[in-house]
C-alpha cells in the first residue's frame, strides 16, 4: 500500500486485474480485495469496483496441468467477472524487444493472443458486435464447464 497506489485507487473508476494462472496470481487477487476493503471499510460507496478479471498469458502443455487448474477455480470461485483468457504468445516478448506495439508486429493478424486482446478492449468500451472466431479454445472450455458444473452443485 504505497502512495501512489492509493493514489490511483482514488482516482479510477474500476480496476480490470490482470491474471496469470499461477498461486501468485491468485494471492494477490485475495490480496487486493482485501487491500481495498481495508483502505474503504469507513467509505465502501467510494471503492473502485473490480470490473472484472483477465486471464493472462495462459498458456497450454502437455506435462502441466497447473495453468488450468487455477483457471478452473478462478471461474469457480470468483465473485467478479472472469473474461476469457488470453492465450500465451511470443509475440508479446519480441515487440517489447524491438519496442513496438502488438499491432504492429507483422504476425499479429494471425496470432491468437492479439485477437483475443482486440475483442477484449472492444468489449471493454461497448462494442456489442458478435466476434467471429474467437471461442474459447477446447481445453479451456472444458475448464470452465466444469468450473460452472461445480459452482452449481455448490449452490444445490
């Protein structure tokens, strides 16, 4: 709880958290929300919202389940919205490498993690266009139904 943090706290009107699928990330989720209940426990109507959670830099292969075990339990567990998941990419290290934009990276068009950014920001300012072929990818699909499957079986 720096300055600068509280600072910034106070002057935004939500914060989207990014989410690396890692038991770092998901201390730092708890963390926060806790952070930020302490910080407006005398003033709640003045704490920004969470406006949602991005999964970030998931990233599948075949000898480690991890990733989507936690993303698993974040579509489970969490009280906020949890976006779909943005795929891991080099691209992402080889633009901040040659400082450029992800847009400007000649594989960008075909990259999956840059589209999936895309149709996230567009949602984010309130494009409510349908965003043709950008599904869930199939190991993260099951994830989630069975993520969705247990919460209800929680809730009966």
């Amino acid at each position: 709880e720096d300055d600068l943090t509280l600072i910034t706290w106070d002057a935004i009107d939500g914060i989207l958290l990014p989410y690396e699928p890692t038991e770092l990330d998901w201390q730092s989720y708890h963390q926060l929300k806790g952070d930020l209940a302490k910080r407006y426990v005398r003033r709640p109507h003045k704490q920004p919202p969470i406006l949602g959670i991005l999964p970030n830099k998931v990233l599948h292969t075949k000898d480690d389940s991890t990733p989507l075990a936690y993303l698993k339990t974040l579509y489970r567990d969490a009280e906020e919205r949890v976006f779909q998941p943005v795929h891991w990419s080099k691209i992402f290290g080889q633009c901040l490498n040659q400082h450029i934009g992800c847009l400007d990276h000649p594989q960008a068009h075909t990259d999956r993690a840059v589209r999936e950014l895309c149709a996230i920001a567009l949602e984010l300012i309130g494009y409510e266009g349908d965003l043709v072929g950008l599904k869930f990818c199939e190991k993260c699909t099951k994830e989630f139904r069975d993520a969705m499957q247990e919460r209800e079986e929680w809730d009966a």
